[in-house]
C-alpha cells in the first residue's frame, strides 16, 4: 500500500520538476531570441522616426547622434554598416541582457539602419 502512494507522489514530483523546467526553458527562449526579434521588427529601413518611437513608446531609449557603442568596440552589431548608412541620429534601445538594438536615422527623419548585437 505504501509503495503504491510513494509510487504515486513520485511520479507526481517528477512531472512537476518536469514541467517547472519546461517553464524555465519557455522564459529564456523568449528573453533571449523572441523579444529581441520582436522588437527588432519595430522598426524598418524606411520606416519614419515618428512611427518608430510610436512602436516604442514606454521603452527606455537613448537618441544620439554618433553610435558610441561602435567608437568604443563595445558592441557586436554591423558597426560598418552603421557607419556607412548615412544616418545622422541613432536610436539606442537595450533589449535583452547585453544585447541592444541600434536604428539609425537618416537627415529625412527615416530609417537607414537597424541592427540589434550584444555588448
């Protein structure tokens, strides 16, 4: 009888660690690859400044005009592709533990370079 119930409460804590680690997997996966993709796709080259910080509003962002993450080699994104779009202002966004998402802006208020790299 007893070997029966200890059978039983096995089984059930086995699938609960089971299940406990499929969550885990399920939040890193989406903290690491899901997001940053999402928000990556908030902007597009083309796409106006104005609607871009619409698609952002309540994010914390940093708009400057040089891409210091690229002067300090701080930063794995296309920092050449970056420097070579013509942009006068870039959008600077943290989207995951070291990873940030850069959208340069060229001198008509438009999209002209979005990468997203780790620090």
């Amino acid at each position: 009888m007893y070997a029966k119930i200890l059978t039983i409460v096995g089984k059930s804590l086995a699938f609960l660690v089971i299940s406990a680690v499929a969550i885990v997997f399920s939040v890193i996966v989406y903290a690491a690859v899901i997001y940053p993709m999402y928000m990556e796709s908030q902007a597009k080259i083309g796409m106006d400044k104005n609607e871009v910080l619409t698609n952002l509003e309540g994010k914390k962002y940093r708009l400057t005009d040089t891409l210091s993450l690229c002067d300090s080699n701080a930063w794995y994104g296309d920092c050449e592709s970056a420097n070579n779009s013509k942009s006068v202002e870039f959008l600077i966004l943290k989207i995951g533990i070291d990873t940030w998402l850069v959208v340069g802006f060229n001198s008509a208020g438009k999209v002209s370079f979005v990468d997203r790299g780790d620090t």
